[in-house]
C-alpha cells in the first residue's frame, strides 16, 4: 500500500506522490475512488512554468470519463437502442463501464490558467492504477528535494534524485538501494561524530547490529531518525524480498520519512547558523559600546 500504515492514499497522496501503475485494490464504485474522480479540492505543488510553489485548482468540464472498449461500436448502439427498456444486456454494459474505465482529473494553476497538471487513471477488475501524470514525479519531486543538498552534500543528493527518477521509471528496488544508503550515510555521520568523545567503544559499536547502532548513537542522530529505524528494516526487506510493485506503493512512504529527518538536521543547521550570525553581531555591538 502506500504508506507505512497500509492505507489507502489519499487523493492528494495518488496525484502527486504515488508512482505510476502501482496497483491498489478497492471497489469499482467506492467512494475511495469517488473521491479521487470527483475532487473538489485544490493541490499545492510546484508550478514548472511559473518555477514556485503554487496552488493548482480542479478544472471543471474535461474531466469526464473515458468509457471501456464498446463505447464507439455497434454492439454499444444497439445496446443503447434498447436503454429504455433497462434490459439485463444494458445492466452488464453499465456494470462492465463501471468496473473498467478510464478517468482524467485535470488541474490549472492559480496565477496562470494555462500552466496545468494532468492525471489519468484506469479503473479495472477491482484496481485503480494512475497510468498517466504531467509533469512526472520525478519533476515535481527534483524541484522539492533541492533544499536538501547542503544537508545531504553533493554525493548523497545526487543519490536522493536517482531515488526519485528511478521510481518514475516504474523500479522500485532499485530506488530502495538508494534511500536506504542515504540512512545508512545519516548513522555513519553520527558515528564519525561519536568517535572523537573518549568513551566511545569502537570495538562494541562494530559488532552491533543496525538498531544497536542507532541506539548508541541517540544522542547525536536526529530523533526523528532514532523513533523510526523501521524504516531501514522496510528498506533492507524491500531489496531483498519485496516485489517491484510493493516498493513502488511503498515509496512515498518512505521517502517522507527520509525527509523528515533531513528537515530535522536543516532546521538544526540553521539553528547553529542563526546563533553564529547573533553571537557575532552581539559581539560587533559590545566593541562599538566600548
């Protein structure tokens, strides 16, 4: 599913963070699905045209379905012929568009009409899949994820985007490897932190299993990252066990909560930066007084 708790995402959630054809099974009629045709919202994402964060609006009259394979034949004619008589031919129709279609929700951006957002998804045997979206995830994402690059340094950023990029290319294992090297890369800056302090147990630590490790290093780690070391059990099970399938309807999942242990160590950078710039001013201030 898509996230950590195997819930059913949201529409929001479907739009902009779950990859294409992931497969998650619902009802063909469920109000799940409802939500997502029928979304009366507004999406905040990052507009490529206007190159900003913007607000998307829900366009209103081009988002009707795409009926099945019938809807242009003579078979459908003959079956519309007969809709007045509600006949069980015209139920089965009805019933086989319901349970296989195809949808649009479409998008435009509040300061320009004209820069938009376009979603297809299909509907079919008891699925729903999104097997359409412009611009991609990885477009959307890369512009998002560039705050972290002082955080991550150039290496490990470059990681991060192949992450992304690799998801929007349907491989989900691969972008697993990925993120998971970047925790790993979070643990092992804490450990070279935890090293330079005189009681520190080399020996013990390197003999530790993962989580161990993460606990001796508590202190220095982002809490963010000590709450949630499933995480790297996720990650490391996904390479080495789950389908592709299964790491692409997880990824978003994860991929939030690599993020929220970046925003931890950037609002802690710009913590120390805010009280270097403060303590020198204070300082530039005492001279002057004197």
């Amino acid at each position: 599913m898509a996230n950590l708790n195997n819930e059913f995402p949201s529409p929001i959630e479907f739009f902009l963070e779950i990859p294409l054809y992931g497969s998650f099974e619902v009802e063909p009629n469920s109000e799940l699905i409802k939500e997502i045709e029928n979304f009366k919202g507004s999406i905040d994402a990052f507009c490529l045209n206007c190159k900003k964060p913007s607000t998307f609006k829900k366009m209103v009259g081009i988002n009707e379905p795409i009926l099945g394979h019938l809807s242009k034949s003579i078979k459908d004619k003959k079956i519309l012929a007969n809709a007045k008589n509600q006949n069980p031919l015209l139920i089965r129709w009805q019933e086989s568009n319901l349970n296989n279609r195809i949808f649009n929700v479409n998008f435009s951006c509040a300061r320009d009409n004209s820069h938009r957002m376009h979603f297809c998804f299909k509907v079919c045997e008891g699925t729903i899949q999104k097997i359409g979206q412009y611009p991609s995830i990885a477009d959307l994402n890369m512009t998002e994820i560039g705050k972290y690059r002082n955080v991550l340094g150039e290496t490990k950023y470059k990681e991060f985007s192949r992450a992304i990029g690799l998801v929007s290319h349907k491989i989900g294992i691969g972008s697993f490897v990925y993120l998971r090297r970047i925790f790993e890369n979070l643990v092992e800056e804490a450990h070279q932190e935890a090293k330079k302090t005189d009681a520190w147990d080399e020996e013990f630590y390197n003999s530790s299993r993962v989580n161990e490790k993460i606990g001796l290093l508590k202190d220095i780690l982002p809490e963010s990252l000590v709450k949630n070391t499933i995480i790297y059990s996720i990650l490391s099970k996904g390479i080495h066990e789950l389908s592709e399938e299964d790491c692409l309807n997880h990824f978003s999942s994860l991929k939030k909560g690599i993020e929220i242990i970046l925003d931890e160590k950037l609002e802690k950078l710009k913590k120390e930066a805010k009280i270097k710039e403060t303590e020198k001013s204070l300082s530039e201030i005492k001279s002057k007084l004197k």
